[in-house]
C-alpha cells in the first residue's frame, strides 16, 4: 500500500464541515437583523475562531466549504470567499481582501460557489480581486432543492394586473433608493401594475414610506416564511442590485416559470440565456432582461410586460428548463473535480494517521 492509499473503503463519504454567517430563506436571509450581521466584531469572531477550531478537531473535517468573506478568513485560518464590491465598507472589504490573497497561499484549491458560466467567477477571483491563480480556483454548480417551485404554474394570460415581486435585504448593494423610483414611475404609467417587496433591512423606511403613498398597490411582506407562496402570487421578479454573487431567488423564480428583469450586473448576467436582443436600453434574453441601473429602463420592460402578457409563460418556462437544468440539487460537478475531491480524502486521510491527538482518533466522529 503507498502512503496516499485510503485505508478506508472506496466510496467512503467525505468528512465536510460548512462554515457560514447567516441562513437564509429563499434567497434573502430570514435570521439576519437589517444586515447587521456583516460588521466585523473582534470580541465575537475570536470565538467563532476558537470554536472553529475545536469542530475541526473534533469531527476531523477533509473539506471545509467556507460561505462569505469572514467564514472563509475563520475557516482557513482555523483548518491550518471572495469580497464582493458594496457588501462590506471600504476598510473592512480591504482587510478580509488582504488575508483571503494571503490565506489562498495555504489552501490546496480555492473552491467558488456560483452560477454558470463557471469562467465569471474563477476570473473574478484570479485576475480582478487577485486572491488566487487561476489554475487553482475550482468554481463548483450551486445546487438548490427546487422542487416546490417546479410545481407552480406557469402565470396566467387571462390576469390583467401585472404583479412583480423583489426580494431581498434592504441595505445599500440592493439600490433600495432604484427600487423605490423605479415602483414610483411605473406606478404612475401603468395602470395596472401591483409591487410585492419581501425582505428587510434598515432601509425599510423607504419602502414602508412607498406602501403609504403607492394606495394599496404595493405590498411590503417582510421576511416571507415561504418564498414559494409570494413567487406564486407573481409574474415575474425583479432585482435592483449594485452586485449579486448568485441571487438564489431569481433561480427559484425561474423553476417556478417566472421571468426576471434585473440590473445587468455580474452573477446575474451569468443567468441568461438565449440569443441577445437588444431594445431601449435593455438587453433582453429568452428567459429575462437585463437593464442599466437607471428607472427608466426598469420602467419601459415593465410596461412591454404589461402589454404583452404571453412574454410571461413564454420567457418564464424557458427559465424554468434552464434553472432546472442548471441549479436543480444535486448540481453536476464539473469534469475532473471528482478525481480531485478523492485525492484529497486520501490526503486528509494520510495527514489524521500522522498528526498528534486529538485528530488521530477517528472514532470520535461516531460517539459525538
């Protein structure tokens, strides 16, 4: 036997522990506070660094999917996430930036999350941000439980109110401000339109100053228990963002046959399909548009939507094929990554028999 053979079993499953920040439901994360829990506190993150540390020894992880900026800096830092513009403030977003190129030296691999097309993002990483080379970015398909969302039908031609839903925080990447204006303007040209705004954040006042004024045609639900519910009173979705890594409620709208207008902004611009055809500033796709981040774009969809219904089933089940397709659980791993994830459990396996206790037990896993 060579000193990389796993003394277990073929087919033994990977020990994986996930680190994140924040749950989330849908797409908008459901325990997060108005986006509070991105400020980067000292006092708190020791701990969480600490007690990283004694989950790693204690379930002797082989792989350790960090989510965000601050779990990847934890989490690597401990076993031994890109930053994206507007998440975070200038002096934060440039320390974590500093420690993710410096923390990228150590790993292996540097593993993405994202949507397709996989260059985006290992280019994000290697050449914009300069974490790391790009021959050692692994960008892996996000799968999500999709289900409940395929079920719904596809809108109907025979409603005549055009009812478009938004989700998520309201903080400053999402261009609550845009959101705002874009629901005003339409609101006084399309005479039947109707606004549903789920999430929070403290730019909630905005949107509750909004519902006051819009006469009952916009809707602010909050935090949504099931985004499935809201997605089936809508026709399509829309996103006002600055940026976006993979905004998971437009893949959920899109296995629920809704089409989606949004900023044309990196993670979202991944998401389309379809021969491009453009039109009054926006760049319109078979499965949704992408516009500027300006009102009057936004506005001008909205009213080509409201003219011609049958746009909605037809755009919204191409989308529903190509999400399913693309993001349904579990997600296709891209070629070789599989030969790669087994190497590394061998590896891990060989580093458990040499290092000292207590990582040197691995019969301590099954009595935790």
């Amino acid at each position: 036997m060579s000193p990389i053979d796993p003394p277990c079993k073929i087919g033994e499953t990977l020990r994986i522990l996930s680190v994140v920040t924040r749950f989330g439901v849908g797409g908008p994360p459901l325990q997060e506070d108005g986006g509070r829990s991105r400020k980067i506190t000292s006092v708190l993150h020791s701990i969480a660094f600490f007690h990283l540390i004694r989950l790693i020894r204690k379930y002797q992880s082989d792989i350790i999917p960090t989510h965000t900026a601050k779990p990847g800096v934890l989490g690597r830092i401990a076993f031994h996430g890109n930053v994206l513009p507007g998440y975070l403030r200038a002096l934060g977003a440039g320390c974590l930036h500093k420690m993710e190129q410096i923390l990228a030296a150590i790993g292996r691999a540097f593993f993405a999350l994202s949507c397709l097309p996989y260059r985006q993002t290992s280019g994000e990483i290697s050449d914009e941000f300069s974490i790391a080379d790009q021959k050692n970015v692994r960008t892996l398909p996000l799968g999500l439980p999709l289900h409940e969302f395929e079920k719904l039908a596809a809108p109907s031609l025979d409603r005549k109110e055009l009812v478009v839903a938004w989700f998520g925080r309201l903080v400053a990447v999402k261009n609550v401000p845009l959101l705002v204006e874009v629901i005003e303007q339409s609101l006084k040209t399309i005479p039947e339109i109707r606004f549903l705004i789920a999430g929070d954040g403290p730019e909630r006042a905005a949107v509750k100053g909004l519902v006051e004024r819009s006469a009952g045609r916009v809707e602010y639900l909050g935090w949504p228990r099931n985004v499935a519910s809201v997605i089936e009173r809508a026709d399509l979705l829309m996103q006002t963002s600055v940026n976006e890594g993979t905004p998971t409620a437009l893949i959920q709208g899109m296995a629920a046959a809704r089409p989606f207008l949004s900023t044309d902004v990196p993670g979202v611009a991944d998401m389309v399909t379809g021969e491009e055809q453009p039109r009054d500033r926006a760049r319109w796709f078979t499965n949704g548009v992408l516009v500027p981040q300006k009102a009057p774009p936004f506005v001008a969809v909205l009213q080509a939507f409201a003219k011609n219904r049958a746009l909605l089933p037809q755009m919204g089940l191409v989308g529903r094929q190509w999400s399913l397709t693309n993001y349904a659980a579990p997600p296709p791993l891209p070629p070789g990554l599989a030969a790669e994830l087994s190497m590394t459990r061998q590896l891990s396996h060989l580093a458990r028999q040499t290092a000292k206790p207590p990582y040197s037990d691995p019969e301590r896993m099954k009595h935790s």
